[in-house]
C-alpha cells in the first residue's frame, strides 16, 4: 500500500504541467502535503472518500471534498 500512495505522488508531480486539475479518490493522510505542493503550483484538488475514512489533515489541505455517501446514488451500478 505504501509503495502504492509514492507511486500516485511521483506521477502527479512528474506529469504536474500536464493538468490543473486533479481528482484523489482517498481518505489517507499521507496524501497531504502533495496536495499542498500541487496547490501552490495553482492545481485545484478535489478529493472524494467517505466520512469517517478521511484524515482530517487531507480534508483540510483540499479545495473540495466529495463524500461518496452523497452521491452514490448517481454512481453505483444497478442491476438490470
């Protein structure tokens, strides 16, 4: 998993003049202080998880949080 969250970061910052903005699908703190440096590169941050399994810190850090909870109706699969 740690391997994982320094793969995401080195690939945001490697490819950061390709985009402004950026979508993290995670609750993990660690993701913190990346999403600090993106911003003050101008890059808005939108993160998506759930209440309870977001650091406090990385919710704080974002520009916008979406909680899964509050449109799962729009994403989840149907069956049918």
């Amino acid at each position: 998993k740690a391997n994982l969250d320094i793969e995401i970061v080195v690939d945001m910052f490697n490819t950061v003049d390709q985009y402004d903005r950026v979508v993290l699908f995670s609750g993990d703190g660690d993701f913190e202080r990346a999403i600090e440096l993106l911003r003050s590169k101008n890059t808005h941050i939108t993160v998506v998880s759930t209440e309870g399994m977001i650091a406090r810190e990385l919710r704080n850090a974002t520009d916008r949080y979406i909680d899964l909870n509050d449109i799962r109706e729009q994403i989840e699969k149907t069956e049918g």
